[in-house]
C-alpha cells in the first residue's frame, strides 16, 4: 500500500458480524472518526486483502462496532526511532544538533494497540519512567537508497504514537554505561504504542504542519508543531534506507518534542496506574495505561 493508491484513511474495525476488517472510514476528519465511534454511527469501505500492505477497495459497505489496534506486531517487521530531532527538544536536553539522524531501533514485541495497557516489568518501575509523543511514519513500499524525491511514495502514512522510554536504562551511568543507550531502554514489549488511523500522504503531505500534544493524567505536557523538526519525513526515509532495505510495514519514530519528563527541573516521572495520550492534528490518537507488572 503506497501513496499512490486511493485511500485517504484506514482503520481496522470489528463489524456487527463480530468479523475483523479493514476499511475506509466515511469521514472527512479524525474527529468525526472518534464522534461517529463514540455514537455508533460510524460506517467504513471495506478494503480487502491478506494484510494491511496489500489491500483493495471494494463497493461494500459497513457498520463500525469497534475500533480495533491497525498494527499489530505481525503487521511490522521493525520499528526505526530517530532521536533528538525537535529543535526545541534538543535545546531543553542541552546538546547540539545532530548533523544526521541520530538512529536506533525497537523490536517488533514493542508494538501496542492504541488503547492498550503498557506493561512496565519490574527492571523500568523506578523514578524515570518516560513518556515521548511522536509522528510515526509507515512504509508501504519495499525500498533501499530511496532518493528523497521519491520519499512519499514508499510511505503508505502517519499514525500517533508514544514512545515509552526507561531513562534510568538509557542515561544512568550505573546502569547504561558511560555512553547513553536506546535500544533496551525503549524496546520493551508494548513500548510503542501505534494510533489506529493511517492516514495518508494524499491527506497531510509529508506530515510537516501538524500539532502535536501529550497529556499526562489529562495534564498537557508536550504542545509542538511538526515544523519543529529538525529531519523531516522525507529526509529521515532517504537517510535510513542508505544501503538498508526498508521493508513494508516499518514503522520510523520521527522524534518527540520538548516537555519530556526528563527535561523538566523537576520530572514527573511516569508512575502506576498514569494515563498518557498523544494527540495529533489529523491523525488522532494513542491512550494507554502504564501497568506496573
């Protein structure tokens, strides 16, 4: 599924049969998505195929019961995250600016559904527990040495997600080592929960003007644009597939912006039970609860 197929948006739905779908929702915005759902009157075009990257349109029409999570860890044979890539994130963590995108990566088991339970295991539940909001980009199309050019065209779109990170892991030297480290810090199961709308290239271009907030507790926490990145879309998908193949169903982590936990004079680190939502502008949201095991 590129951007050169005709969907605007897609969801996965349980319908009155009780059967799981793909489809296009009659929408125009994601809030009418999330109105329509709350008032069960939200109905969708089925697309059909044997998995989200490989699907067609049909004439049928149904009647959404339930949003269901898109992206399962089926569905995503790697999640790419990019790291200090809002300007203003870098400033508040007091570094200077990559020359390029600054790249680690997350295993598949990281992967969430949007509404779903993070489970923190025992080694995270400590006083620096993090939360990251973040675009996410979704490659539709296998490429490798994709020209930024031809970026859009391997991206099949953007969802909302949240990038949950153990900093005591990532940043402690008693614990991390003298030089910071991401991976295992960020990779746990369920550590990046993914939004349930995909929305297209063809509806929010590379995704560079778009609002980005994360509450904590319905506390706003982080309130940026998108233009404050310092890699875009396109340069991130360009740079990360120099000499590596970048299979359909990525997912890339573009970065969070500033009002992290760990950027606050005081953090408030995340605790048991804490309720944290990304929102953003046209591409809705994740909601999860961090359940300490």
């Amino acid at each position: 599924m590129a951007s050169s197929t005709t969907f605007e948006r897609i969801i996965r739905f349980q319908d009155e049969d009780g059967q799981s779908r793909y489809g296009e929702p009659a929408v125009s915005s994601v809030d009418e998505l999330d109105q329509a759902v709350s008032q069960g009157s939200l109905k969708a075009t089925v697309w059909e195929g044997s998995n989200i990257f490989s699907l067609t349109p049909t004439t049928q029409a149904a009647n959404v019961k339930k949003l269901l999570p898109l992206l399962t860890a089926d569905d995503v044979p790697i999640v790419k995250c990019v790291g200090l890539n809002y300007i203003k994130h870098i400033q508040e963590g007091g570094r200077k600016p990559p020359p390029y995108p600054s790249i680690f990566i997350k295993p598949r088991t990281a992967v969430a559904g949007f509404n779903e339970d993070i489970p923190i295991p025992k080694l995270a539940q400590d006083d620096q527990l993090d939360y990251e909001g973040e675009l996410c980009i979704v490659i539709g199309k296998t490429g490798k040495d994709i020209p930024k050019s031809e970026a859009l065209q391997h991206i099949a779109g953007f969802v909302s997600s949240n990038d949950v990170s153990a900093r005591k892991w990532q940043r402690d030297p008693a614990y991390a080592g003298g030089v910071p480290q991401w991976c295992f810090s960020k990779g746990f199961d369920k550590f990046a929960p993914l939004g349930p709308v995909l929305v297209s290239p063809k509806v929010v271009g590379n995704a560079g003007n778009l609002r980005l907030r994360t509450f904590v507790n319905g506390e706003l926490r982080q309130d940026t644009n998108t233009s404050d990145l310092l890699f875009n879309t396109e340069d991130i998908v360009a740079f990360v597939s120099q000499g590596t193949t970048l299979e359909a169903g990525t997912v890339i982590m573009t970065g969070t912006p500033a009002g992290v936990a760990m950027g606050m004079k005081e953090p408030k680190w995340l605790k048991d039970g804490d309720v944290v939502e990304v929102k953003i502008e046209q591409l809705g949201s994740v909601k999860n609860r961090m359940s300490f095991q």
